[in-house]
C-alpha cells in the first residue's frame, strides 16, 4: 500500500566484498530437507551445482519453488549474489536470496574484524552479540519462537543462548539455522519470514560495519531494506496525522507518504542511506532535523517510528 513518484526500481543485487570460508556454498548446499508444508503435503528440494562461474540451487521436481536465485557470479574484486526474489506464494515476495547474501557479507567483515568491538549503535552490545542475536533470530524463526517478536527479552534470550560459544560455533550454528529456514513456510501473521529476517540483518551488517569501520552496506542492499521500511513508516505517518511527506533521496528514487501528487506536500531530501539508518533508529532527532526540510519536520519527529523502533539519544555516524 505504498506509492513511490516514479517507476519502481529494478529487482536489487546484494554484494560482497569476499567469500568468508564456508560462505553460501559453505552451506554444503545442505538445503537437501524435506519440508512439510502447510496443507501437510512433502515437498523436497534438493541442491544442485551446476558447472561454471554461476551455481544455484534447483528444485527436486517438477511443482516445486525453483531456488535458482541464489548465484555467485565471480568478479575481479567481488562476488554478486543475486537478490531476486527466491521463493513466490501469492504474490508475497519471499527474498531469501538477499538474505543469505547479508549472511556471507557480516562473515566476511566480522573475520576481519574485533569481535570483542562495541557497537555504539546497539549498546550494550559487542559485534559477537549482534552476531548472536542473528544467528538465535534464524533459529528462532526455524523453531517457531515468534511470540514478542523484537522486544527486548526476545533479543536478549538470542544473545544469553550463545554466551559460552566461539564466534566461529555462532556463525556454524547460523549456517545451519539457515538450512532450515529457507524451508519456511509464511507466517499466517507476520507473512514472508524472509521479509523480517532480511531487514533485520541488513539493519544490523550497518551496526556492524560502523563498529569495525569497514564500509557501508552495499547500496542495493539498502535499496531492497528501503521499501518495507518507509512503508511501515507511512503507517505510523497516517496514524498520527501528519501532512504528506514527499521524501526525495537523488541515489534511490522519491516516495510519497501520504496523498500523493499533495501540492502542500512537506519535502525533504536526503540520501536513502541515511533513511535506511534513521528508520531503524540510527540516528537522532537533532541528526534527521538537519535534513534538507522544505518546512518545520517537528509533525514526523511526534510520530516516531515503527515497531520496535525509535529515534536514538545519541548522535550516530557510520
């Protein structure tokens, strides 16, 4: 229920500076598991190398999802992942792709990192910790633990899970959580798990990369996180009452919040980065009124912002 001022982007790639030692085909492809769905029928899916730069996953048989979408494509300093949309149920676009990409990436950079770091955009937190709270996300996901989703007891219980585990056993047991979760079925409340899976993990690779200075997210990994953010920030927007908002960000695209076309719309712009970050609460009130506003932004700083998410007291820089 969003509306953007122009043509929609197209289909995102999520990138990675390097293969981290186990990576995607890390995995063993092992998503060879036979997954019930939820009318009780057996699907089986089975992985397959195909010879060559490109390898994906193929299903087993015919009526089953193709997992294809999971490509390596080897470049001279990177590798592209695809981030098309791997699995289609109704029209739900389900982008597990993109999700194991965020996977690889945080590997690689956390292997070349401090672990022991603090990340000043989750306090209280080492990188471990965000990378425990990852790793219990996908395993929580696989076992159907979604009651208080994102509350802070939820997160915690993730972090205390993997109190006596080496950085390299969290990142096994998140590998393997994997094997199950692109098995999922949609939530009947929540939907797509990939959709909350992905935007979390996306939000906290930024965390990461701020505490280790080691560069920003890949900017089509942002743009894929942008669209589910602002619209859940249109909600809260609507609720509240506020004029319309046309948020233009030059290196992505321009939305509307609110009715569109608005000549009295309020204007704003800015990157989609800093969007991407100060939707997850990553960055201040001072920091977002600093935004190129075309009038008085106080109507959207009173609204706040989505579940479970609000502005930081603290300046952020990443």
């Amino acid at each position: 229920d969003w509306h953007a001022a122009g043509p929609p982007p197209e289909p995102a790639a999520a990138h990675r500076e390097d293969s981290p030692v186990d990576g995607i085909h890390g995995l063993q492809l092992e998503i060879a598991r036979h997954a019930t769905d939820h009318r009780g029928a057996t699907r089986s899916v089975r992985a397959a190398r195909r010879p060559g730069p490109t390898r994906g996953l193929q299903s087993s048989r015919v009526g089953v999802p193709c997992l294809q979408c999971i490509n390596r494509e080897p470049s001279r300093s990177s590798e592209v992942i695809s981030a098309r949309p791997l699995l289609r149920r109704q029209n739900v676009v389900v982008d597990v792709g993109a999700y194991l990409a965020v996977r690889a990436r945080i590997e690689v950079v956390v292997r070349a990192g401090d672990a022991e770091s603090p990340v000043p955009s989750c306090p209280g937190w080492r990188v471990r910790d965000v990378v425990a709270h990852l790793a219990g996300l996908c395993e929580d996901w696989a076992d159907h633990r979604v009651d208080g989703y994102a509350s802070e007891s939820w997160t915690s219980t993730q972090v205390s899970r993997f109190s006596q585990n080496s950085l390299d056993e969290i990142l096994d047991r998140w590998r393997w959580a994997m094997t199950r979760f692109v098995a999922l079925d949609d939530d009947p409340v929540m939907g797509a798990p990939a959709k909350w899976a992905f935007g979390d993990a996306v939000c906290h690779e930024a965390d990461i990369r701020g505490a280790l200075h080691a560069g920003r997210v890949p900017h089509d990994a942002v743009l894929l996180a942008l669209k589910p953010a602002i619209g859940r920030w249109r909600h809260v927007l609507r609720d509240a009452r506020t004029p319309t908002l046309l948020l233009r960000a030059p290196d992505t695209r321009d939305w509307w919040l609110g009715e569109q076309d608005d000549v009295n719309a309020v204007v704003v712009e800015v990157s989609g980065y800093e969007v991407f970050r100060a939707l997850a609460g990553r960055r201040s009130e001072f920091q977002v009124r600093k935004w190129d506003w075309s009038a008085n932004p106080e109507p959207f700083m009173a609204a706040g912002l989505p579940y479970p998410f609000h502005w930081s007291t603290v300046d952020i820089v990443d």
